[in-house]
C-alpha cells in the first residue's frame, strides 16, 4: 500500500513537471506567422535619431579605407574569367593567378 502511495505521488510530481507550460511556451503561439509586416520590422531595426548620423560617417569612413583583401576581391570580381575561379578556389588565389604579376615583383 506505502509503495502504491508513493508511486501515486511520483507520477503526480512527473505530470505536473512535464505538462506545465511555462512563460516561454506560450510566447511561441503569440504570432500565427513567424513573419512580421514591413512596419514593425522597420521600427524594430531603426537607431535612435542622435546616433544616425554618426553612423552615415562611420559608413563613409570604412567605404574609403578598405582593406588590401578588399579591394582584391573588387577587383577579380570586375574580370568575369577570375570570378568564376574565385568560385571554386577562393579569391585570395584568383586574385594572384590572374592579377598577382602586376605588383611587380
């Protein structure tokens, strides 16, 4: 009888833990469609007003100092024969066999 009791209980305590639903499963059923309308995707990765423009002038900044790799790869990307080499071998190889005699070595 004592180990039908415990028993009992032990199932009662496995229920409880597994069909509880916590405050993250429910979030879960909030939206019908894991997609959001353009409204509040556009308010959601909008920066506040004082730091815009700080950021339009650290995007100039990187667009003028652009590192060595960088150009590289703008540079085979405008020859369509090292592209397509660039596709299979990487544009660090691309690069040196079609353009790599040019640094005059």
């Amino acid at each position: 009888m004592r180990s039908l009791i415990i028993l009992a209980l032990l199932a009662v305590l496995m229920m409880a833990a597994f069909c509880y639903e916590s405050h993250e499963s429910i979030e879960s059923h909030e939206f019908t469609s894991p997609f959001i309308n353009r409204r509040h995707a556009n308010i959601f990765m909008r920066t506040p007003p004082e730091n815009r423009r700080n950021q339009v002038v650290q995007e100039r900044i990187r667009e003028r100092n652009k590192t060595p790799q960088e150009q590289q790869r703008e540079i085979c990307e405008d020859y369509n024969p090292c592209e397509r080499y660039a596709m299979r071998y990487g544009y660090a190889s691309a690069y040196r066999r079609f353009f790599g005699h040019r640094r005059g070595k």
